[in-house]
C-alpha cells in the first residue's frame, strides 16, 4: 500500500467518525 493510499484510509475513517458523532448528537437532541 502507498503513502497516498493509507492517508486517504485515515481521512475516509475520520469522516466516518464524525459522522458517527453528528448522527448521535442528533439523536440526543429529539
């Protein structure tokens, strides 16, 4: 695996965890 490819796995993750947060912060909201 290159460089490129392992930075665009860690950046595909961070955005998956932020959208994990987004989703439980919406839900404590309702």
């Amino acid at each position: 695996m290159t460089l490129t490819e392992e930075k665009h796995q860690d950046t595909g993750i961070l955005q998956h965890l932020q959208q994990l947060k987004q989703q439980k912060i919406l839900q404590q909201q309702r």
